[in-house]
C-alpha cells in the first residue's frame, strides 16, 4: 500500500509540475504573440518610414532638377549680359575714338 502512496503522490506531483509547465508554455505564447504582433508594428513603420524617405527624396530630385535649371538660366543670363558688356566698352572706345576725331 505504501508504495501505491508513493506512486499516486509522484503522480501527483508530476500532475502540478505539468499544469505549470502548461501555465508557463500559455504564458509564454502569449509573449510570443505579443512580441510577433510588435514586429508587425515595427515592420510597419519601417514600411511608413521608407516610403517618407521616398517622398522626401522624390522633392528633393525635384528640387535638384529646379536648381539645374535656375542654373542653366542664369548662365546664358550672364553670357548675354556679358556680351551687352562687351558692346558697351566697344561703343565707349569708339565715342572716345569719335570725339578726339572731332576735336582735332
């Protein structure tokens, strides 16, 4: 009878140890759902983050394109004005040229 005791008490023990172990393995699964539910959110923002990256970068080619052309513009703006420059001192040397031609 003794040893039926001790068999029914070690099942019993290992009863408890199992419905532990099926506690902590529940608790343990619902971190696990918690943590695969952050990654979800995590990877989402991710997604969120690169596609602001994407609009960002996007106006900023289209900023660098503006630029490109402001630039182009304003060098054939600078050639013109320094080829009106030019005429201008050429038509100053010739007044000079014109006046002491006049005055001798």
């Amino acid at each position: 009878m003794e040893d039926v005791e001790k068999v029914l008490q070690a099942i019993a023990g290992l009863q408890s140890e199992i419905r532990e172990f099926k506690i902590d393995m529940h608790e343990f699964k619902n971190e696990m759902y918690e943590f695969k539910n952050e990654m979800y959110e995590f990877k989402n923002e991710m997604y969120e983050f690169k596609n602001e990256m994407y609009d960002r970068f996007d106006q900023l080619e289209k900023k660098v394109d503006q630029i490109q052309v402001q630039v182009a513009h304003n060098t054939e703006t600078e050639v013109l004005l320094r080829e009106v420059q030019d005429t201008v001192k050429e038509h100053h040397t010739d007044i000079k040229l014109l006046k002491k031609v006049i005055a001798n």
